[in-house]
C-alpha cells in the first residue's frame, strides 16, 4: 500500500469506526476543525494520561496547572505574539489559492533532497557490496551541484526569515521556479504577512479596547502563574509546571487532516533552571521526552530530532522530535530552550518582579526555561498511522480472511477488553455482562451481542481493542471463557476469575512508566 494510499484509509477509518468527525458536518463542515467521536475520545484521554503521569508524577519537581485559554491582552504584546507570531503568506493569482511561502520554500528543498537520495539508492543498486556513498556524494557532479544548490537556497532562505525580508522570500521562489502544486501556475503575489492569533471581544462593548485573544499556546498561562506555584507549592529551582489545553492558530493553509488545525490541543511543560544550566537541562529533556515516545513502542526508526534552522524570536534552541507520517517526516514536539525571555518580558510589561530568590546562591534572578511543547493531535494521528493494518490471513478452513487492525499499544486502546456472548440466548448475555459490570471498574470494557462472532471479532479489531472474551455454553458448566487476542488472533480458554489479572497486566500503564523511571 502506498503511503498516500495509507493516510486516506487511515481518514475514512477514522471517521467509520468513531475516531474523528469533521466538525459541523451537517452544514458541510468548517475547515481545519474536527471532532473526536466515541474511540477518538478514549484514545486522546489515554495518550493525556501517558504524559500527565510521565511528566508530571515521575518527577518529584513537576507539578500540574489548568489557566484560563482568556489571558489579559497584554500578555501577548509581552510574549512577542502581536509584533511577531506571524507566517508569511503568498497567493497565485491563477488559481486563487493561498500557500505559506515558507512552507513552499521548504518543500522545494526536500524535493531536491529527495533527488540525491534517488541517485544515490540507483547507485547503490548498480554498485551493490562495493559502493560507497560518501565517496558518491562528494564525486557525483549532478549530486554535487544539487546539494549545492540546496545549501545555497537555505542560506538564503534563513536570511531572509531573520531579516524578516519579505522581497527576498518572493525572489527565492521565483528563482527556483516555484510552481502552484495545484495549477502550476508560476504568477504569484507578493508575500505578505498574516498573524495566526484569532482575537474576541470581551464584554457587551465592541470597543478595541476590549479585543482578546484566544491563546494560540498554552505555556503564557503558566509564566503567568509562575510565582503562584513557586510560592504555593514552595517550589525550589528547577521545577517545572506543565498543562494541557486547547489553543488556536488560524492557520493559512490546514490541510492534512489533524495534523494542522485551528482548533488544537497541546501538551506542554516549561522547566525553571538557573542561569547557565540551559545546556544540560535542554539535552535532559531532549532526551527524555525522545525516550518517552520511544516507549509506545513503534519503529524507533520513524522517530528523529530535526534541529531548527531559524529560531523563533524567543529560542536560543530549539529541536523538534519528528515522526515519519504517510506524509513524511513532521514535528509532533517542540523543545526549546528559551532563556529567561519570558519572564523576563512580563516582568517589564506587568512592572512587578517575576524573580525567585535562590536560598543556595544567596541571590535572586530570572529563572531561565526550557519547554516542551507536544502537540495532542499530532500524537493521534502518528498512533493512527503506525498502528493501522490491513491483513489477509488464512483460516482452518483454507479460506482467506481479511482484517482491518489498529496495533494500539495496548495500555492506550480505547476499549481494553470486550465481553461477547457467543448467541444472544440461552442465558450467556447474563453471564457476560455480569463479567462485564465486574470488569468494568478496571478498565473500559464493552459489551456487544449483535451480529456473528466472526464481525464482532473484526469490529473490535477494527478499533484496536487488544482482548475479545467469548462467553459460551461451556461458561455456565466450568465458568471458563475464551480469550482471543487482537494482534496474533490466538483464542485461549481461561478460567472466569483469571480475566482481570491477565489483562491487566498487559494493559498496565504501570510497565511503562516503571521502565521510563529507570
Ligand atoms: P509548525 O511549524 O508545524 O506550524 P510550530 O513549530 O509552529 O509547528 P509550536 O509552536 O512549536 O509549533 O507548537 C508546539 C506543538 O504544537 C507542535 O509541535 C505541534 O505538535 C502542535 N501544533 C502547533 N500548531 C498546530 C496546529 N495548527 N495543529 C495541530 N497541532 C499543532
């Protein structure tokens, strides 16, 4: 299956078995919004509690917050966000659709890299044992020139970001002959910049002294509340403070599903630390949060840190942790280390100290910070895709059966374990669901007596619940069941009473969290 052909069942699956709805459907949707339905939910909590009990509950110096998403409107001018959180846009005039130059400038360059990979891989074919790609990439003239076109066009492109040099962004995609991706048409506008804030009134009056923003992060709320929990909780540097929530982007071009949206949910962490421990701390982090997505088990080799070419106006690092989506290789987190910036930003607009007197040194200062900022949606989406699969397997009987399952981890499937009665008589609806109401006070269990077992089997597959339980006649005689498991279709008959213990043990967040602690 291609990996196009992937991302568009993985889309339709969503929306078939209960993970994400377009929102507003009925009115034919509102762009770049989306609803999680009954599963999507599930996941989303399970994938919070991951982090919340990682982040927060392994480590003796991290404690939670939940701010408001309104914010004084200052707070904005403070963090850069009104003068700077601004993409730079660029419609062609041919086909009316409006595109992020940068993005399109981005794309070029991995378009070109991909060329050198593609000679590189013919190479290697026709060369076989004896080639050697070094000595390719520093002798082949067409690789040559393309990678230094590539390093010449990223120079560029850099520069023009931090200078800010709008002119020069339409230059550079005018030179390398930049088409529409969907008319090929090369008559572009200029490029001009739009802020992704959406903004609000607060209160009856439509006054603009009244306009507020609708955060389009959640980390201000917690450098606001900085010297709250510091002094509440008695909070000795370092420390961090870490919170879930939804923030807004409007964002130029949302496409890819949940991948960029307007409506979003991120999962951040902001670490206080003394002046000149950044360096430490950031690789700390860098590395336990690659650890932590390591954990979930997928290919490691669909996991890589991307350094940042260009700084955001308040990082001195910054790297992201990237997953290899149908789409390629994107971010799904941001670290950065980001100086004292912030607080040191309210500090000058609020006019009051945002300090913390540090009893070791005997002096007082601006902490500095690195953050960790995941976003909760494109964790989703990188579970979707790694884990869904199509199957053909042979049964008993010769035949083929085919399958659709979603390999979640199985301390993260929405339902941990469905009870099925094998016929909707004979009393084995009341057995199952009386394991199902015992059951149910450990995990989310279902109960399901519609259809053949063979569907039911597949449905559940089909939403990645890792144990099916078929309660049959043999039930009311020995009080055993049997088990079936989702990835190896193995059936077991175990007794009744043994049904917790064995699933708990294989959907325990517990195992997971134990072996990030060490
Ligand atoms: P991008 O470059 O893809 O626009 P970003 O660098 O602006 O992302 P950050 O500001 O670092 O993103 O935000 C932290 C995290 O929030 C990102 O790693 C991403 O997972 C998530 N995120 C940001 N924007 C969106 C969006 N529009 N939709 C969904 N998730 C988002």
């Amino acid at each position: 299956m291609s990996q196009n052909d992937l991302f568009k069942k993985v889309i339709a699956h969503s929306k078939e078995y209960g993970f994400i709805f377009q929102s507003s459907e009925i009115y034919d949707g509102l762009s770049a919004v989306y609803d999680y339905g009954q599963f999507g939910v599930e996941l989303k909590k399970n994938l919070i509690k991951y982090w919340w009990d990682a982040v927060v509950y392994l480590n003796e110096n991290v404690v939670g917050l939940d701010s408001a998403i309104f914010m004084h409107p200052k707070v904005w001018e403070a963090s850069g966000h009104v003068s700077a959180f601004n993409d730079p846009l660029i419609d062609n005039k041919d086909s009316q659709k409006r595109y992020r130059a940068d993005v399109l400038i981005e794309e070029y360059i991995e378009k070109q890299e991909a060329k050198i990979n593609k000679e590189i891989e013919k190479a290697s074919k026709k060369f076989g044992d004896s080639f050697d790609e070094e000595k390719f990439r520093t002798t082949n003239q067409r690789v040559i020139n393309t990678q230094e076109k590539i390093e010449n066009i990223r120079q560029r492109y850099v520069d023009a970001l931090n200078r800010d040099d709008l002119a020069e962004i339409k230059k550079i995609i005018i030179d390398c002959d930049i088409s529409d991706p969907v008319s090929g048409s090369k008559n572009w506008t200029d490029v001009r910049k739009f802020n992704l804030m959406f903004d609000t009134r607060l209160g009856s009056l439509s006054e603009e002294a009244n306009k507020i923003y609708l955060r389009p992060e959640t980390a201000q709320g917690i450098f606001l509340n900085f010297l709250n929990v510091q002094k509440s909780g008695r909070m000795k540097i370092p420390f961090g403070i870490a919170q879930t929530g939804k923030a807004f982007r409007n964002e130029i071009v949302a496409r890819q599903f949940i991948f960029r949206m307007r409506e979003f949910e991120q999962l951040e962490m902001e670490f206080f630390i003394r002046p000149g421990e950044e360096k430490e701390w950031f690789e700390h982090w860098k590395n336990s949060r690659m650890d932590w997505f390591k954990a979930l088990g997928l290919e490691d080799s669909k996991l890589r840190f991307h350094d940042h070419d260009k700084l955001a106006h308040y990082a001195e690092a910054a790297t992201d942790i990237e997953f290899e989506f149908p789409f390629g290789f994107k971010e799904v987190e941001g670290i950065h280390s980001r100086t004292d910036f912030d607080l040191g930003q309210h500090q000058k607009f609020c006019g009051k100290k945002l300090q913390y007197f540090d009893p070791d040194l005997n002096k007082s200062y601006v902490p500095y910070v690195i953050e960790t900022s995941l976003g909760l949606d494109r964790l989703f989406l990188m579970i979707l895709s790694a884990s869904y699969c199509e199957e053909k397997n042979e049964k008993e009987d010769g035949k083929i059966e085919e399958r659709v399952v979603l390999r979640i981890p199985d301390f993260l499937a929405p339902v941990k374990l469905a009870v099925l009665p094998l016929v909707k008589k004979d009393g084995l609806p009341d057995i199952a669901r009386k394991i199902r109401d015992e059951l149910k006070f450990t995990f989310n269990c279902h109960y399901e007596e519609k259809d053949s077992i063979g569907r039911r089997y597949r449905r559940q597959d089909a939403i990645g619940t890792p144990f099916c339980i078929t309660v049959d006649h043999q039930t009311s005689q020995d009080e055993t069941v049997t088990i079936r498991y989702r990835d190896n279709m193995v059936q077991e008959r175990v007794p009744v009473n043994k049904l917790r213990e064995i699933a708990e043990e294989k959907v325990s967040m517990k195992k997971i969290l134990e072996k990030l602690n060490k």
